[in-house]
C-alpha cells in the first residue's frame, strides 16, 4: 500500500507468480524491498515495463493460495521437482540463433487460442514448430505422455516457450520426469528462453522469429514487436473470426466457447 504497487498473483508450495503494477519507482523499490527482506528473492527474474498507460493498471492487489503454480491438475505429492530440473535457460539472442538449428523442436507449451494470434515461425531448414493445441494447461501433461508426442521429440534439441517463462519452468519439469521415467525417451537437451516471449520481443523489436502477437492475460491484452510496421504485423494475421471467417487477430468482448466443458476465448470481429 505504502508504494501504491497493484496486481494478482498465485502463491503456491512450489513459489509465487505475480503481475504487478505501479510506477516505476514502486515497483523497483518494491523489487528490492523484497530482495532485502529474503534473499531467494535475488533469484527472481523481475520483468519490468515501463510507460503502461493508467487505465491498465490493476485497482488492487490480490494474491491467490493455489495447489499449482500452473494448473496441470497434479497432487503437490505427484508435482515435477522444479528444482530436479536439467533445462537450460538462453538469453534471447542464443535462443534466437538455436532456432535456425536442424534436429531441432520449439514447443509452444501455452494454450492453442494464445498461438492462434501468435508464434514463433523458425527460419527453412531450422527447428519445427511444434503447437500441441491444447485448450488449458491440464491436458499438457497427456499430450507429452503420448507415444507418438515423445517419438517427435526423441533425439532432438527440444525448445520451449510461453509468455514469461513460468510454464516453461512447470513443463520442462514434467518433461525431464518423464525422462528419467522412461529410459527409451530421451533428448538431445531442453532449452527456454529467459523471460519467455516478453524479454525475446524486447530483445528483438522487429520481432525476429516471432510471427503476430503475443497475447496477455492482463488490460494490456497483447505485446508486440516495438518496431515492427502495423501493416506487416497485418500481413502476419492467421487467425480468423469464429462467425465470418474473415482474418481477425484480436480477441475481444469476452466471447467465449458456449461448451461448458471447454469455454476457451474464441474471436469474434465485431
């Protein structure tokens, strides 16, 4: 309250996650305020964005006590061990050169209607794409225990992405568990990129690799490149509106699936 810092955030056994917003010196001086009281702190990864417009800011804080970081629907007794976890983390500009690698994956672990507006698309000859086209993050554990998931990702460089980099930290978790699991399911390596797609656009304002947007679960709905030109990032649209078919990159009104079971955000143009 003293530094006037909003947000929402999840507090779970295996750490916090939070979206936080204020001014720039609250959140800095709140960063350090934490990273005095206890020193794990000094391991966090802050991403700070400076300049967001005040209709966009949280009204209060809020802090959530949940079973999982990210709701992969797991017993804490059963959770991957984060800090069992043989992943390695790349600056943007190494993850960057890695994707023009051959026997190479790239992974988007987030949810297929967030790849919809946006994604990586690695040059000819680099790695493959991979969007498994799940609706939540509860059906990423089935998908990775599939044969047919794990014979696609044998003997390869397996990469990995999301919105900052906390399901990147729960999945690569899973996913070096299944390994020691498994004998015959076995990589080349696991690599994410430090501050997931957020730092890579900061890294690369024209957008480098990344094709559309990146979307947002806060007011700001979407990041995208600085630098890149509107009319291009146009061209770059593959997704269309649910009700006409017409290309539509944007998510907006809060439509969503009427299926209860699923209930995914779905397009919709006007």
């Amino acid at each position: 309250r003293k530094l006037h810092v909003t947000g929402r955030g999840r507090c779970a056994e295996e750490g916090l996650n939070c979206t936080l917003t204020g001014s720039a010196e609250g959140i800095r001086e709140m960063a350090q305020g934490l990273r005095d009281w206890d020193p794990i702190f000094n391991e966090t990864d802050f991403k700070l964005t400076d300049g967001l417009d005040n209709r966009k800011k949280f009204k209060s804080l809020t802090i959530q006590k949940k079973s999982e970081l990210v709701a992969y629907g797991l017993p804490v007794s059963m959770a991957p061990s984060l800090k069992a976890n043989e992943t390695k983390h790349l600056e943007a500009d190494e993850y960057h050169k890695m994707m023009a690698q051959p026997d190479t994956v790239i992974i988007d672990v987030r949810n297929h209607y967030e790849a919809q507006i946006g994604h990586f698309q690695p040059p000819p000859g680099g790695a493959e794409f991979i969007d498994p086209k799940v609706r939540n993050s509860h059906e990423l554990p089935k998908w990775l225990a599939l044969e047919e998931t794990q014979e696609k990702l044998r003997g390869k460089k397996v990469m990995m992405y999301c919105t900052g980099g906390i399901r990147c930290e729960r999945f690569s978790a899973l996913m070096s568990q299944m390994k020691q699991d498994n004998p015959e399911f076995q990589t080349e390596g696991e690599y994410m990129v430090r501050g997931g797609v957020e730092r890579y656009m900061k890294t690369f304002p024209q957008g480098g690799f990344w094709k559309g947007k990146n979307f947002l679960f806060d007011k700001r709905q979407e990041q995208i490149p600085e630098n890149k030109p509107r009319e291009e990032l146009e061209k770059e649209v593959e997704s269309c509106c649910c009700m006409c078919k017409k290309p539509c990159g944007v998510y907006r009104g809060g439509f969503k699936c009427s299926v209860k079971a699923c209930m995914v955000p779905t397009i919709v143009c006007a």
